[in-house]
C-alpha cells in the first residue's frame, strides 16, 4: 500500500488541470469548466469551489408535446393549488371510468343494463364529489393567501 503514493501524479487537494480541446482553443467555453479561474467544476455544483464563480447553466432543452403532460406544466397551466389540482384529476378519472364502462361490460339482459348504470351513477357521483372537494380546497387556499 505504501507503494501506491510515489505513483499519484497530483495532490488530492490541487483543482484538476485543464486539458485544452480544439473547441476551447476556438473560443467556446465548456461548461463544466470555470470562466473566471479556468478549474473544472465538480460534479452538480453551481459555484466554481476555487473562485466563486456562477456556473453557466445550459438552457432546458424544449421537448416538444411531452411538456404539456408534466405535472408543474399543468397545475401552472390550470392555476390550482395542489389538492384542488388532485381532486380535480381524480374527477376526471372518475367522469372517464363512467363512460368507459359500457365499453368493457357487454350488456346480455335487463339485469346486466341495470348494474352497469348503477356503476355509471356511482362513478358520476364520485366525479361530483371530487369536484366540490376541488372547489372548496380552492376556497381555503385562496383565502389563506
């Protein structure tokens, strides 16, 4: 083990150099390396830890319709706060559970028609539950602010 130290070409405590690509030499700066000191930056830091310097963070890239499914996208888009959003997405799964009902039970008789309105009803009425309960986290919320 004692051998293993005249081999380290660099002290653990000293920044790491800076090998020069052609794309640096051509005036593009990196960025993982630092424009005040020139160090490289460690791994997810926003400040140069020799200098001090901000980290050039690179612009989010646009990922075309994928952004409108994100969660932040959509509670920005509606303007809810979180519980009336939930409550509002859990009225809209139980308004698409009640039209999608027919569609998975086949209707052999009289008795078949009427369960499956029964649980169309029941899911409407889920759906008008979670939605008062959206409306009125949306009260409190906004009074609270």
């Amino acid at each position: 083990m004692s051998g293993a130290a005249p081999r380290i070409q660099q002290e653990f405590w000293r920044p790491p150099a800076v090998q020069e690509t052609a794309a640096a030499q051509a005036g593009s700066v990196s960025s993982h390396v630092c424009s005040g000191c020139g160090t490289e930056f460690m791994l997810g830091a926003h400040y140069c830890y020799v200098c001090g310097t901000a980290r050039a963070m690179n612009p989010v890239t646009d990922h075309g319709w994928v952004r409108y499914l994100e969660f932040h996208n959509i509670k920005d888009a509606l303007g809810l706060p979180m519980p009336s959003l939930i409550a509002f997405l859990a009225g809209i799964g139980c308004l698409l559970a009640a039209l999608f009902l027919g569609m998975v039970y086949t209707i052999k008789n009289f008795s078949d028609f009427q369960a499956v309105q029964l649980w169309r009803m029941q899911w409407l009425l889920g759906a008008v539950a979670a939605f008062v309960a959206g409306i009125l986290l949306k009260g409190t919320a906004s009074s609270q602010d």
